[in-house]
C-alpha cells in the first residue's frame, strides 16, 4: 500500500513538471510568435506610410511653422477644429476644405477617430477616439488636443462640424474686435428645446454654447479648461456633447455661453435640416451671418461658396466704381484737365491707344455719378425704352409687348430691392427702428447698354418703431436705383496682327475644311439615310403616318382657293401621303361652289382620298372639328391635323408634324408665323406658295397664345377625359381653349390603376399607362404661315369670344415699333397725350 502510494506521489510530481516545462514552452513561442507579427506589421506600417511618419507632428500636420507665433504672424488668428468621421473625410470634410477652409485667418484641421488619415485634408486621429455618436469624448479630446499642441500658437480656438460654412472675412473682423486675453465663451445660447427643457441638469442661469454654428474660445478660456477635461468626461449628465462642454467651461472657467440676443444671427442655425440652404440664396441670413448650419451635402457647400464670393466680387465692384467717381470728383476740384492722362491716367473704352504695359477704364463713363440723364439722345431711335414692370411686363423691346415676368427678370428685381433694405436697415436696430418690404406696386426699368441699367419703383413699405412712441404704419416710396456697369474692356486688335494669325492658321483651317466636307459627303449621308432627321425637307422616314387634314370652311372663296393650290403642290406632289377631309358650312349653293375645286383636285389626282362634309347650319369651328374627327374618313392609327383656311406651309411642316405627334404619348401644337396688316414697309403676301414669307419682327409675330393649329392621332383624340371637341361653341374661337384644357387634365392624371400581373403579361401594365399620359409638346414653326386677312368680331358672341378676337384683331395690325412710328409721327397724337398728362398733375 505504501509503495503504491510513494508511485501516485512520484507520478503526480511528473506531470506537474511536464506541466510547467510545457507551459513556459508554449509561453516562449507565443512571445516569438507576437514579436514576428510585430515587427511584420511595423515594416508594413512603415512601409504603407513612410512619408506619414513624418508628419506626425502636430505643426506639420496643419502646415505652420515652428516660429510662427501670434506676434510675428497674421496667420496665427484661430485655430479652427472640426470634428468629422471617417465616412465623411471625401465628402463634407474635403467640402469644407476646398471652399471656406483656405481661406481661415489661421489654420484648420479634422479630428477624427484613431487610424483617420488623408493624402489631401489634415487629418488628426486622436488616440482611442471611435466614431459613434454622440461624439462626446471626440469633442473633449480635441480641445485637449488644441491646448496640448497649439495653446500658445493661437488666440482663438474654434469648435465646429463639418456641415457649417464660415465667411471667413466676416469671422477674422469679428474676432479681432474681441479682447482675446479675456476669457471668452462665444456661440448661439441654447437651454435646450422644449421636450428636453428642464432634463440637462442646467441651472436657471446656466447655459450652453450650441454646437452646429459652432463654439469660439479664446485662449485664456482654453487654458482654464483643458487641464480639467478628464474630470468633466467621468461626470457626464447628458447625451450632447455641446452641452457638457458649456457645463464644464461653466465650471471650470467661470463664464456662460455669451447671452446676446444677436448671435443667433451671427451664428445662424436653419431649422429645417437636410432642406436647410437648398432654396434661393440671396436672404437676409445667408448675407449677415458669420457661420451658417447645416449644410448637409458637399455640392451644396460649393454652391453656397460660390455665392459668396460673388457677394464680394459685387462688393469690390461698388468700391472700384466709388473710386473712379473719387478720381473724377478730385480732378474736378483741383481743375486738372480731362486730356492730362499723366495725373489722372485713363484710356477711354473704345479707344485704339492700347500701346502702354498698362490699360485704365475710363474714368469719363464709370466715374459718373447716378443720373437718370446720363445719356442724351439726339434722335428718336437712340431713345432707350422702358418696360414697365406690375404683374406682367409691358415692353416695346419683345414681339410681345405683355407678357409674363421671367425668372431672370423677378430675381433681379428682388435682388436689387433687397440689396437695398439691408443698406437702408444697416444701422436700424442702433436707431431703434426697422422698415420691412412688402410689395412691387409697380415699376419701371430700360437698359443703356453704355452706362448700364436704371430701375424706377413705387414699393409699399412698413415702418416699425419700437424705440419711445412705438408705431407701425403702412408708407410708400419711389426708388430711383442706377446699376452701372464696371470692368468692361474693349481692345481693337491691328490689321497685320489678325492677318498674321489668319496666315497662321490658314493651313490648318484648309485641312478642317477637307476634313468636313468628307464627312458631309460619306458618312453625314451614310447616317441622314437610316435615321430621320427632324425640320428637314425631303428627309425619308422608313415610315410614314398619314396626316389628314381637316379644314372648316364657311365662305372666304379665294383664301380657299389658295390653301387647295397649296395642299396640291406640297401634300400632292410632293409628300404623298395624306388625305383631305373638308366640312363644308352654308346652303346648296354654297356647297356647289366650294365643291367645284374639290371634285377638280379629285379627277386630277384618282389615288388621293379628297373627302367632304356638309353641315347646313350657322358656323362653328368646334363642331366641324369633332364632325371631322369621328367620321369613318379618318382610322385610328392617322395623324389628324386640324388647320385653318389663312394657312401656307411646306414640306418641312409635314415632316415635324410626324416626328413631333406621337401617338399615345404626345400631342404638338405649333407656334405659327402670324403676318401684319399689309403696308408700304410690309407688302402682301404672294400667294405663290415657293416664295418663302420673311420672318422678322416687322413682317409679323409668333401666335404663343394661339392654339388652332394642332397635330393629334385620332385613337388619343377619344380618350374618356377628351372625348373631341366642344360642340356647345358657337361662332368664333375658344373651342380650341377648351380641347387644350381637357389635353392638361389628361397629361397629368394619375388614376391608373394596375391589372394582375399574374393573369397578365408583364409589357400590359406598361403599355396602359403610357396610353393614359399625354404630354403636350409646342414649338415655334416658321414654315407654317397664317396669312394676313381683316378680322371681324360679332358683338353677339360670347363676351370670352369677344374678348378673344379684339386681341387678335389688334395683333394683326403692325408690330409694337411700327405703332410706335405711327403714333410719333403725327404731333397732334403727342399734344393730345401731353395735355392729358398736364390734366391729371393739376387734379
């Protein structure tokens, strides 16, 4: 027994040392093992980031200088941190970088978490720092890091997002208006919202610096605060970050978040978010603000950037425009003569004397002081003409003298009355007063294509007070604005130079011409053959639709006579493939004689369909129309082209009219070329359809609000919601309104509903729902001429008829500088006008 006792004993005391042995074993080969993958992993470090290494130093990092110190550096202002995460270093940070981050009075960094590196922003990775939020250690640190590093570099320290952009000008006066030697806590006072008012363990006279428009310290703030970072990070009583970083300043500093009511203003935060800074730029906030938040995406960074530095290019313009009028005012007082260009060096803009290294403006048009008689006209056509500006535009300068304000026209107009509140409101607030904008009664503006634009408005204005007797009270006032135009160089280049260039490039210019012309005559003509071109004359679709024409006619014997000779030559002849349907209004007799021309054109022509409807009642274009379009003349698959009798076009017109109809998809509505009343300066039109009509502003006009002429396929024109045309209208006009309004409704109905797809195929669903869209497409068509005849306007008719033709009837009658001419010509029309004028000053 005691022997077998005396072996456990020896065998127990073996494999303890085996167990020891092998353990210490194990341990040697682990630490060989880690020492190995150690080193692998620094040589690959090393070798990955072999430049990065050196600049671990904080100073080379953000690009400074170790001798660089706020005394000797005007780059030494602030040092602006900004905190970001590793997603968001190609993307809001290099945003912020490219645009207001170059232009810091000082210099800029991005704190992130460890391991955070870029070839292109200074980036510092701060040491056990991650990326999730909220990024409360993330903040800490980097305030640690700035006063680690940087305490006695700079004068001010900046927490800010990457989502905020600074104008860096505005930032630089502001703070070198604030004592920095003083402890300075400045941001957008915050309590915290209305849900979590009450749960941040603030006192009742305790606040915070918000963070997103970000937070500026100064250096003796910094210097108080770092030191106990690690204490306010183990004492935290909320989830924002911003908030525990006013607590511990609070604490440790002595001094709140600046209260001013202003620098919600300075430091502007917009509310609402991702859709904050997407609309219109040109407001109050964007131009005063010294930060602004958020800007959620990097596109709209550089946007918003770019608006900016066009605020102070505008900026530099005004103060080169109020030095030239110095210069001039100046030379007028000490009576230096205008052609002495040694003391007052000046070239004028379009003189030849361009030979000196350098090239003045001309102090004689930019140094004018603001006058609406700057200009004096010797001649009526060198008069500039005003366009008057209410809800619509009333001008001489377009073929349309009223028409709907433009989007250029309305922005710039609310830029120049803005521009001018803010300088009238500039010290506003000092004087206990602010005057706010409310409407654009009316107004006036001409442009001087020389001195630039002049502006005349009467705006309605309210006037607040709230300094001693407060009072609000409604005024209005006339603004006489002047925009002149600045930095405009004219130089005239010598003969000999241009020649030279053009000998330069002669052979050049000789081998591009080859080079064309071989492209025109093979593989132009290779591609115009397998694809149709749109607009030009005799090009060959592999298929053709067929256009039927549907023409109302009621008497106008001789307009009729000229549209048959134009429908032979072009739809004939020439495009063969069409079909003529004519509804005939008015007795027998009336019917035989238009019959007569149509029965010809048909024994001409045997293969052409050449059909007709009579309807034996009182005149209505609406109900030939819809008479037309259902009749069994026309299948579904045709293009019906509804066209007055006054009309001439051409074989380009047919070809538009197929490439621009689409069936199930698009109706086309042309613009048509509407000729002026015949005169001596515009004669007739030759009824001969070869000779082409000028188009030009004196000739006639574009009928934008004429809708007559239209290009359907008969299978859309018999949708449920269009259903033809309205048979109810009588007389002349506004069935074509109508057909238009119910075309709208269908283009943007969305009452499609899907069908099962399991009992369907997958192409069904598609094909319905492009067959219940119609878009309407329009466009200006020189081709397609409405001949000029007198207009005469039933007073039976109904009032919007009535309406309707007066305007078209006055139209017609000449251009808007033709009636010019007209009325300036006879005094008697000037008198008359100058007496009513003088009438109304006196009452």
């Amino acid at each position: 027994m005691r022997k077998q006792l005396e072996f456990k004993m020896k065998g127990t005391g073996m494999s303890t040392r085996k167990t020891m042995i092998f353990s210490i074993f194990g341990i040697a080969i682990g630490l060989c093992i880690g020492t190995v993958f150690k080193n692998y992993r620094a040589l690959e470090l090393v070798k990955r980031c072999n430049l990065k290494a050196m600049r671990e130093n904080p100073l080379e990092i953000i690009g400074m200088r170790p001798e660089q110190t706020i005394h000797n550096s005007q780059r030494n202002l602030v040092f602006v941190g900004v905190m970001t995460a590793k997603v968001f270093l190609d993307g809001r940070a290099k945003a912020v970088y490219d645009t207001w981050g170059r232009d810091v009075p000082g210099h800029i960094a991005f704190f992130s978490s460890e391991g955070s590196s870029s070839n292109y922003l200074p980036v510092i990775g701060l040491k056990n720092v991650d990326d999730r939020y909220p990024p409360q250690k993330k903040s800490f640190m980097m305030l640690y890091y700035m006063y680690e590093h940087f305490i006695d570099k700079f004068e001010w320290f900046i927490r800010a997002d990457d989502d905020v952009y600074m104008d860096t000008m505005k930032l630089e006066r502001f703070l070198r208006s604030v004592d920095s030697s003083k402890p300075q806590f400045i941001g957008q006072a915050g309590k915290g919202n209305s849900e979590e008012f009450g749960l941040l363990s603030l006192e009742f006279d305790e606040n915070f610096c918000m963070g997103g428009p970000g937070v500026i310290l100064s250096r003796e703030t910094l210097r108080r605060v770092a030191p106990h970072i690690p204490t306010c990070l183990k004492n935290l009583y909320s989830l924002h970050e911003d908030v525990e970083v006013g607590r511990c300043v609070q604490k440790f500093a002595g001094i709140p978040c600046t209260w001013n009511y202003e620098m919600q203003f300075i430091l502007r935060h917009n509310s609402s978010g991702r859709n904050a800074f997407t609309g219109p730029l040109r407001r109050k906030e964007v131009h005063s603000a010294i930060t602004l938040h958020p800007v959620k995406q990097a596109p709209l960074m550089y946007r918003l950037h770019a608006y900016i530095q066009s605020l102070r290019i505008e900026d530099l313009r005004q103060e080169s425009l109020m030095l030239h009028r110095d210069i001039v005012r100046m030379a007028k007082y000490l009576q230096i003569s205008e052609t002495n260009k040694n003391l007052v060096p000046s070239v004028p803009l379009f003189s030849k004397e361009t030979e000196g290294t350098q090239y003045f403006e001309d102090h004689s048009i930019l140094g004018i002081n603001p006058d609406l008689n700057k200009f004096v006209p010797t001649k009526t056509s060198e008069i500039p003409n005003w366009t008057f500006v209410a809800r619509s535009l009333y001008s001489t300068d377009n073929a349309n003298p009223k028409r709907k304000m433009d989007s250029a026209t309305r922005e710039g107009l609310e830029e120049a009355i803005n521009e001018i509140m803010e300088n009238i409101n500039n010290f506003s607030r000092q004087r206990g007063r602010v005057i706010e904008f409310r409407e654009l009664l009316y107004g006036y503006s001409r442009l001087n294509t020389l001195y630039g634009q002049d502006i005349i408005l009467d705006l309605l204005l309210i006037y607040k007070k709230y300094r001693g007797k407060k009072m609000t009270v409604p005024v209005r006032r006339h603004l006489y604005l002047q925009r002149s135009f600045t930095g405009i160089f004219v130089k005239e280049f010598g003969e000999d130079l241009y020649e030279a260039a053009m000998e330069k490039d002669k052979n050049h210019m000789q081998y591009l011409s080859s080079k064309v012309k071989n492209m025109l005559s093979t593989g132009f003509e290779k591609i115009s053959n397998s694809i149709p071109l749109p607009g030009l004359s005799g090009s060959s679709n592999s298929k053709k639709d067929k256009i039927v024409f549907a023409l109302a006619i009621s008497g106008r014997f001789e307009a009729y006579s000229r549209f048959l000779e134009t429908y032979e030559e072009v739809a004939i002849r020439s495009d063969k493939h069409t079909d003529l349907l004519v509804v005939i209004f008015g007795d027998n007799s009336i019917l035989r004689k238009h019959l007569k021309p149509l029965i010809e054109l048909n024994n001409k022509y045997r293969n052409q369909k050449i059909n007709y409807i009579h309807l034996n009642q009182d005149f209505s274009r609406g109900v030939a129309l819809d008479t037309a379009s259902r009749s069994s003349y026309i299948s579904d698959n045709d293009i019906i082209l509804f066209i007055d009798v006054d009309m001439v076009f051409s074989q380009v017109t047919l070809d538009r009219i197929r490439y621009n109809t689409i069936q199930s998809r698009q109706v086309y509505f042309p613009i048509v070329f509407s000729e002026y009343e015949p005169s001596e300066e515009n004669p007739p039109y030759d009824t001969h359809f070869n000779k082409n009509v000028e188009v030009t502003n004196n000739t006639g006009y574009f009928r934008q609000y004429g809708f007559g002429i239209c290009a359907i396929y008969k299978s859309d024109i018999f949708d449920p919601d269009i259903n033809g045309f309205d048979r109810d209208i009588t007389g002349w006009g506004l069935e074509d309104v109508k057909f238009l309004e119910r075309l709208v409704k269908v283009g943007k109905r969305k009452t499609f509903h899907l069908e099962n797809t399991s009992e369907m195929l997958p192409e069904y669903n598609r094909t319905k729902h492009d067959e219940r869209q119609l878009s309407i497409f329009r466009a200006p068509d020189p081709s397609l001429i409405h001949v000029f005849h007198s207009i005469f306007c039933d007073r039976s008719l109904d009032p919007a008829q009535y309406t309707m033709c007066l305007g078209t009837k006055a139209n017609t009658i000449g251009s808007t500088h033709y009636m010019e001419q007209l009325f300036l010509s006879n005094p008697e029309n000037v008198n008359f006008i100058r007496k009513i004028n003088l009438g109304n000053e006196k009452k």
